[in-house]
C-alpha cells in the first residue's frame, strides 16, 4: 500500500523508503501519555482506539489495527495515506497545513495486492497535495 501510494503521488519509491523510516505498530501497544506535554497535543483529544499516526523527521509512526482482511485493511489506509502525504511535504511551508486544509479535496487510486492465495483489488483515496509538490 505505501508503495503504491509513493507511486501516485509521482515521487520514486526507493528514494522514498531508503529516506524516510517507516514504523508500523500494533494500534493498542501506544502509550496515551506519550504525548502529554506535546504543545500540538493541547487542546486535541485523539481517539487512540482509531488507527492513526505520526510523522517526524524522517520517520513515521504508524499505529493502525493489527487484524487481517480487506476491509481493516481500507480503515488503515487513511492515516498511512495521510501520514506518507506529511512526509511529502516535509521540509516545507506545507508540511501541516498542506495535509490538512486538502483533506476534503482527494483522487481515488487502485492496486493489487496478493492476500494468501488470491490476488484481490484495493481502491482508496489519497489527500490531493500534488499541487503543492
């Protein structure tokens, strides 16, 4: 999926996964009171029952649900999309707000993807920020 997701956003994949270190997490092993003190956490409650994740520099922390099937699979891909467009503009002006205010705005996007024996088609959607890239 992330790769595919790289592909879309017309940047190359290599140079992206040899740059930036992406972790994946299991959703329930995130300690709540890691953010606590975190200026950008003030005043936000995040729900850490929902996949969600964290870009830094150079690295990425996903903590999505750890449960197979396609449609676990399309609930993870919202923040994996979200947190790879972060690191898309990470380094510039838009690196918060370009994600951000273009959430509404966003372009479908297809692969396929082998689950055990059966090749199977996933259709997500990815925030639009080629404009800004």
């Amino acid at each position: 999926m992330i790769w595919n997701i790289v592909l879309n956003y017309n940047k190359d994949v290599y140079d992206f996964v040899t740059f930036w270190d992406v972790h994946i997490w299991p959703l329930k092993s995130f300690d709540p009171d890691y953010l606590e003190g975190y200026a950008t956490a003030k005043g936000h409650n995040v729900n850490f029952n929902m996949a969600w994740g964290m870009t830094g520099k150079h690295r990425i922390d996903l903590y999505i649900d750890d449960v197979k099937g396609q449609r676990m699979a399309m609930q993870n891909s919202v923040p994996i999309q979200h947190e790879i467009a972060h690191a898309m503009l990470y380094g510039t002006e838009y690196f918060v707000r370009g994600v951000h205010d273009n959430v509404n705005k966003t372009f479908p996007i297809s692969f396929w993807y082998r689950d055990r024996w059966w090749w199977r088609k996933m259709k997500i959607k990815c925030i639009d920020i080629r404009h800004l890239l």
